[in-house]
C-alpha cells in the first residue's frame, strides 16, 4: 500500500479532499518559522517525476538532522498531495476518492 492510499485508509474524506487543491494546509504544519520557507519551496514542484530530485537540490547544503527531518516530512507531505492531484480523484456520487483509471 502505498503512502498516498494510507492516508485516504486512515482520514477522513474532508481531511484528504482538502489536499487536493488546498495548499494552506501546509502552514498548519508548521513547527517553527523557518519551515515557511521549505514549504514556500516545496510549493514550486508541480510535478511527481522528477520531484525528489528537486528536493535534493534544496536539500544540498542542509546538514542538520533537525532541519533534514522537517524537510522530509514536509516533503512528503507535498509528495502525497501532487500524487492525489495527478493519479486520484473526488467521486462525488460514492463519496469516496478514487485511484484514476481503476
């Protein structure tokens, strides 16, 4: 299963529909002031392909576990979004979301 499916298993409709489009969730994750940033960055990827990639290029010269801990969560987070946006949809007759050509 992957983490994308885990997360429509485990939440709420509401919660999972919300990601689709709904990019101010993110600054509910916030812990401190300086993952506005990361996220503000994490925004500009619009696509799956390449994405851990650019992630790594933001990423190059971090050296904290602190901070390289916040980006991996933030950065899956964003993961699973553009994942819902690309491969799922909102069925809105089952109330459920489902997997694009399934």
């Amino acid at each position: 299963m992957t983490t994308t499916e885990n997360l429509i298993e485990t939440h709420r409709i509401e919660f999972v529909k919300e990601l689709f489009n709904n990019d101010a969730l993110y600054y509910y994750c916030m812990v401190e002031r300086r993952d506005e940033s990361k996220i503000d960055k994490l925004l500009t990827i619009n696509r799956l392909d390449d994405f851990w990639d650019k992630v790594r290029n933001f990423t190059k010269n971090v050296y904290s576990d602190h901070a390289i801990h916040r980006w991996q969560c933030l950065a899956e987070l964003r993961e699973i979004q553009l994942d819902l946006q690309q491969n799922y949809y909102y069925d809105n007759n089952k109330n459920e979301i489902l997997k694009k050509g399934a």
